[in-house]
C-alpha cells in the first residue's frame, strides 16, 4: 500500500467560531488560533482542518458563503489567516479548507444576479430553478436536511429555487460547465496561497436525478435517492481533480451522507483519481430510531452495531479504498457523553473511545475540545440554542408533531450541534479563558474541571494520553496500515480485534461497559504472549495467558510476540 502523509497523519478539526477569541468580541478569530498553535504542535497533529472562514451573513455558521475568497470581518483578514498558514507550515503542520461549493449563500454576488432575471442573465443557470406544478406547489416534494420543503419561491421572478438546506443556501447548479469553472477556479486560488488540501462538504449531493422527480407520494418526502451519489458524482470529481488537483501533494476528503463502503471504494481508489479519503455518517445513525423525525427520534446504542458497521467499513476498504475515523465533529454531539460516560467514567471511556478511534485503518480526526474529553451540554432553554438545525426541530417538533418541549429538549441534549459550538474550555478563568467578552455561545459550566490548563498539568489526563497515541502512530505503521480482523463478534461488553502488517500484529481489547468484563483469548491466540503497548488503567507490561478482567470502559492494546 502506498504511503502517504494523510494516511499516516492525525487531523485536528477547528471550528473557528469557538475556538480562541482574541478580540474580545466573544466571537473565535484567526489571531486566536495563530495564539494556540504552539498547543496543537504539543498534542502532536499533523494536520489542521479549518472550518470555513470565509465572508458569510452566518445563517449556518460559515457554510453559507457570499464571497468564496474574502475572509468573514469577524475572523480577521487575509493577512490574518496568511500568518496563519505560514505559522502552521513552520510548525511543520499541514492546513486544509473547508470546500462548501453544494450551496452558496443566497447573499453571493452570484445568486444576487441569479435572481434578478429570467431572461438573457448569464447567472440564472448558476443555480437550480423551476416553476411551481400546475397546482401552485413546489416544483417537487423533496425535503430540505433541517425540515421542511427544499424549495423556496422567489416572488421577483416567479419560480421557485432548489435548497437542501437553508432558504438562504440555494444550490449551485452543477449541470452548468461555467459554474464548475468558477468554482475550480476559486479552489486555483486556495492552492496556489498554500492551504494542503480540501475538506469537501456534502460533495456527494453536487449531482441531482434529471427531471428532479418527486420522492414517493407525500406531500414532503425525503429525496436523497435523487440528490446522494448522483449520476454525475463520478465524472464532477473526475474532472475536478483534472482541473485542479492533479499533481499537487495535498489532502481531499469528502463528507458523503448516505454513501456505502461499495460506493466509497470507487470515491476513494486512486485509479480513480477522485478523493483519497470519505467521511461515512453509517456509525453517526446507530443511536437514531426508525421513523420520520431523522437524527432527532433517539434510541440507546448497541456495541454489536457498533461492531457491525466498524468491521464493515474496515474490511471492504482495505486494499481499495480509504476511510476517515471519526466520532464527533462540528455537526456530531461530543462522543465521550455519546458513546462513552461523561460522569465520574469520563476521563477513562474518553481515552477508551481514542484508543478505539486510533487503533483502526483510516486517518483519525480530532475535534477541538476531544483531546480534553469535553462533554454535551444542556442548557435550560431553547433560547440559548443557535443552531439552524437545532432551532427548525424544535419548532416542528413542538407545534406540528405533538411533541412536548421536554420531549423535544431531550433529543436537543443528545443530538444538537450545539454540543460541539460551546467555547473551546482554556482554562478555569472567567468565559473558560476563551473570550474576555461575552461568548457568542454559552460555555459549559464545567469548564473549571475540563479545560486545557489542567489537561496539561495532569500526566494521566485525557489530552496526555492523545499524545501517546498519536506517537505511537508516528512511530508504527501498523496503526495506519495494518488490516483489521474482529474477534468476539457476539460479546455483549468486549470489543477486540487485531492489526496486521506483514508479520507484526497487535491485539486492542476494550471494555465498552460501566462494568467489569472477562477477555477469554479465542482458539486463534490461545497461549500468545503481549507486551503491552498502551492502556488507559495501570497494568502489567505482559499479556496474562489466563485471559484479563477488564475493568469499566478499560482499554488494552498489546504487541503479540511470535
């Protein structure tokens, strides 16, 4: 397998808006990430993915863009975020940039001229617009991601335009050779300042069925069969890397909702030259209950689904294909109160659930604040929410579904956005050192027991313990390139697997469970000495050939000898 950078690499995300203020405006900024960069190079990340920075009104946090490249007035300047990267590269760190081109802003000069006209306007094609049915209704019953009808209607010129997301991000229109110029054109002008890379949002949705035909028979119905890995995607990316990204030696990945590890292998073969790397959301749905209310209807978490889908991405990618690893980000609730236990557990099923993380094939990802073990956060009122997706559910959910608000504040607790935008927790000062003003965003309370200072000072915290893993990755190949093989498919409590690379080969065992659990090697190990490698609890440096009692979310990995 070839070796490259971002196979061996840890990526660390930055969500701009909470990360470091150093205005005082209560509003994260460049010249506050360029103040921490010295912390990133201590954990040890190779790579930082920065979420988008540029001119926005803010309707969805950044990811409506009005100027592609111009930098938001609330994040500083160009020549801010120049000294950013040049900080990164001497640093010896790689920057890669978020990639909206889905959707703009419906405040981009683009859109602006778009909607001004129907006839003899070079821009009308820039997005996609339709006329309403003879009925007067949406020209079809798609649902937008965050509720609701994907279409808007534009009184000015009569028809209605296509948003899977918000009403002021319209979609680009993809069918339109000009637009993909621009759009390659705009990625030109990132590559040539420096950045390593893109991180490409909702990149599978850039290709919608022809005709844009309706979804079932409901009056609104869930349409990604005609917007998810659409029958252009291939030949979109296929080009793009032809215009731009061939023979450059940066970093691409694409967040795909709804793609398959089949169709991940044909993303990600390089043959294909298309992306190196996907970001599947398969393991974001093992905590989501059948039915119409998406992400939002919760049931409790399964370790053999867990099991399931990991060993499926593992396996069907190997030697084929790439896969990010991943298991909170800036759209994902904080995985410690997730998939672990944010109470008097937290410090040790936060290290278990890294040890998962870095133990598998694929490049692991850090969001801001993971390295701490920071948790959700549950605010007393929906006005302190301010999340778009957040905020639409809740409304839906309490005036048109018959949900009582505390129904509908339970699922807010465990699946908003919001849990991962609470100001990254510095230190116990006032505003958890992240602002000297009033932060944009609550801060969770217990910032005085989680923060960076106290990481720092503390050898057996969370955040030490992210370095270990991250040496170790630098130091052993195994970690990226080993292949994966589950072992006890059917224990209730114990995941276990091993990595193989030539004749090396590890064991990891990990204890998802507030209890005890008892390791009993399988017929394959029966009688193999470890030395131990890494575990988040004391423990002897041999492996007993007894077999091991774990204790409560206790994680173990070995070397096996022989």
């Amino acid at each position: 397998m070839e070796r490259t950078f971002w196979k061996e690499g840890v990526v660390y995300q930055i969500y701009p808006r909470s990360f470091m203020d150093s205005g005082g405006d209560g509003i994260g900024d460049l010249k506050g990430i360029l103040s921490k960069l010295d912390y990133l190079k201590y954990l040890g990340v190779d790579i930082v993915w920065l979420s988008p920075v540029y001119k926005s009104p803010n309707d969805d946090n950044g990811y409506d863009i009005s100027d592609y490249c111009a930098i938001m007035d609330e994040f500083g300047t160009m020549a801010d975020w120049e000294a950013l990267l040049e900080g990164l590269h001497i640093r010896g760190m790689r920057l890669i940039m978020d990639l909206v081109v889905n959707h703009s802003s419906d405040e981009h000069e683009w859109f602006v001229e778009s909607r001004s006209s129907k006839e003899n306007n070079p821009y009308r094609d820039y997005y996609i617009w339709r006329p309403g049915k003879p009925d007067g209704t949406e020209p079809n019953n798609w649902l937008s991601f965050f509720g609701g009808s994907a279409w808007a209607y534009d009184e000015g010129t009569g028809e209605y335009y296509l948003h899977l997301f918000t009403k002021k991000q319209p979609d680009l229109n993809w069918e339109n050779p000009k637009l993909r110029e621009e759009v390659y054109g705009m990625m030109s002008f990132w590559l040539e300042k420096g950045i390593d890379g893109f991180r490409m949002d909702v990149i599978n949705c850039i290709s919608k069925t022809e005709g844009l035909p309706d979804a079932g028979t409901a009056r609104y119905a869930w349409g990604g069969e005609h917007f998810l890995n659409g029958p252009r995607i291939h030949e979109y990316l296929q080009e793009m890397n032809r215009s731009v990204l061939a023979g450059r030696d940066i970093m691409t990945v694409g967040e795909m909702p709804g793609v398959t590890p089949e169709e991940a292998v044909l993303y990600t073969d390089p043959e294909r030259r298309e992306v190196h790397m996907v970001f599947q959301f398969e393991t974001m749905d093992i905590d989501t209950a059948p039915g119409g209310s998406g992400k939002w209807s919760l049931k409790p978490w399964e370790l053999r689904d867990l099991k399931a889908v990991t060993t499926k991405w593992q396996t069907e990618l190997h030697g084929k294909g790439w896969n990010s690893l991943y298991l909170n980000n800036h759209d994902q609730p904080r995985m410690v109160s997730r998939f672990g236990s944010d109470g008097a557990l937290r410090k040790v099923s936060a290290k278990l659930l890294a040890t998962f993380l870095h133990t598998l094939q694929g490049t692991p990802y850090i969001y801001q604040g993971e390295e701490l073990g920071m948790t959700n956060v549950r605010f007393p009122s929906i006005q302190e929410y301010k999340d778009v997706e957040t905020l639409n559910f809740y409304r839906e959910a309490v005036n048109e579904w018959g949900w009582t608000p505390e129904q509908a504040m339970a699922s807010i607790y465990a699946k908003s956005r919001d849990n991962a935008r609470t100001p990254m927790q510095w230190d116990d000062s006032a505003n958890a050192g992240f602002t000297t003003g009033t932060p944009w965003i609550g801060i969770h309370p217990n910032y005085t027991e989680i923060n960076a200072k106290e990481a720092m000072a503390d050898p057996d915290s969370v955040f030490h313990y992210y370095r270990r893993l991250i040496g170790l990755r630098r130091e052993h190949p195994i970690m990226a390139y080993g292949e994966y093989r589950l072992l006890l498919e059917d224990h209730p409590q114990i995941y276990a697997y091993t990595r193989q690379l030539e004749s090396e080969q590890w064991l990891v065992i990990l204890n998802f469970s507030e209890g005890e659990a008892r390791f009993e090697s399988p017929e394959e190990l029966k009688g193999a000495e470890g030395q131990l490698i890494i575990a988040n609890y004391p423990a002897d440096p041999g492996m007993p050939a007894s077999g091991i009692t774990l204790r409560p979310y206790e994680a173990r990995v070995y070397r096996l000898k022989g």
